[in-house]
C-alpha cells in the first residue's frame, strides 16, 4: 500500500476553516498530494479545482459557505458520532474511548478539539501506517459516504476531499440516498407547548428557560401551583 500520511494530513487541514492562513498554504498541501500520489489522479484533479476556487473567491464568501455547509445541519457535520449517537448519551464514553486511542498513540488533542472531528480523526490516522490508517478509516465508512452524498447532494466541492478519503481508506466511492434533516436551528427550536423549554438541546449557558405550570380548569382551589 502506498505510503498516505501526508495526503491524510493535507486533507485533514483542507477539511478545517478556510482562514487567511489555511488559503496561504493551500497550494503546499496540493503539491504534496501530487507528490505521494496516494489519491488517485482523477481525484487529485478534483482537489486542485477545488484549491484554487478557495484561492480565487472572496474569502468572506468561501468561509460563509462553510459555516453553512457543516454548521447546519446533521448531514453534513464533521463531527462523526454526530451520525451515530446523535444527542444521546452513548456519545460521551464514545468520545472517551477514541480520545484514550489518540493518546495511547501520542497525540494529545488541543483544548478546542473534539476527538470525533473528522480533521483530527484524520491528523491521527496521519501518524499511523498506512494499512492500519485505511482500516482504522475504513471503519467510518458508512459514516463517510453518508456525509460524502449529503455534500454530493449539495453540489458542494467539499464532497471530493471525503471522496479522496474514502479512496485513502480504500474504499468505493458512491452516493447512497440521503434522508433530509432538519437545520440545527429547527433543531434548537423551542416547543410552543412549554414555551421556552427546549426538548431537543440544552439551552446556551446562562439563557433563562422558564417553565409556566398552567391551573387546569377543574382544580380544587386550594391546589398549589
């Protein structure tokens, strides 16, 4: 198996926020890709146009459409137990358990990072060998050709760096069919019946979340409220 860590780290960083810095670097990260040619050359095609869009647009619009791209909504969100636990509870140990691996390993995450951030998965995954890389992605790859057609959907040109992913991982690149979420602001919004208490989400530290307890008609007056 070709050697791949580069092309990993390089598409870890192209995944993050396309700040001023991260457009600068762009095309070193390009022409490391080419270098290793761990992604096939179609692909890396496909990563050089969508380099040099970054490059050409506004960099107010190229860091709007991300934000709408992965910030809104579940489909599309780089963070991967986002796809398999949701809210739930199970996802706590999960994030535990992988930060404990990215540590066993000797990578400490930094204070603002979440273990199941696809860009960190991937910074780890650049620090192994190759073969154990494409399995330890290869077992995301539901989760990545879920996120892969939800960008696909989209039109999105972030739908080829998961492909290119994918194919690091060794794995077929193809749509499946993509059930509509809702935006995380339908999903944050609050049901009119407890006017104000929100069932699907915590409310933002330091909100107030009243609740109103409402008389019924036929309570005994002397019933406390």
């Amino acid at each position: 198996m070709k050697d791949n860590r580069y092309s990993l780290r390089a598409l870890a960083l192209m995944l993050g926020y396309p700040d001023a810095a991260l457009r600068a670097k762009l095309p070193q990260l390009i022409e490391a890709i080419d270098a290793e040619a761990a992604v096939p050359a179609a692909r890396r095609q496909e990563l050089k146009a969508f380099a040099a869009e970054l490059m050409r647009l506004e960099a107010m619009d190229v860091e709007a459409r991300y934000v709408e791209t992965f910030d809104r909504g579940r489909a599309t969100s780089l963070h991967l137990f986002e796809h398999v636990h949701g809210d739930s509870r199970d996802r706590g140990p999960a994030m535990v358990d992988l930060a404990q691996t990215y540590e066993k390993a000797g990578l400490h995450m930094g204070p603002n990072e979440l273990p199941d951030h696809l860009c960190v998965v991937l910074e780890f995954a650049s620090t192994q060998p190759s073969k154990l890389a494409a399995e330890f992605l290869g077992e995301m790859e539901h989760i990545l050709t879920s996120i892969f057609s939800a960008l696909l959907k989209r039109e999105s040109p972030y739908a080829a760096l998961i492909a290119a992913v994918l194919e690091l991982a060794g794995q077929k690149v193809q749509a499946v069919p993509v059930v509509a979420d809702e935006s995380v602001d339908d999903a944050w919004a609050e049901p009119a019946v407890f006017d104000g208490c929100s069932t699907k989400g915590q409310g933002k530290p330091g909100d107030p979340q009243p609740i109103h307890f409402v008389r019924k008609a036929n309570a005994q007056q002397g019933a406390s409220v």
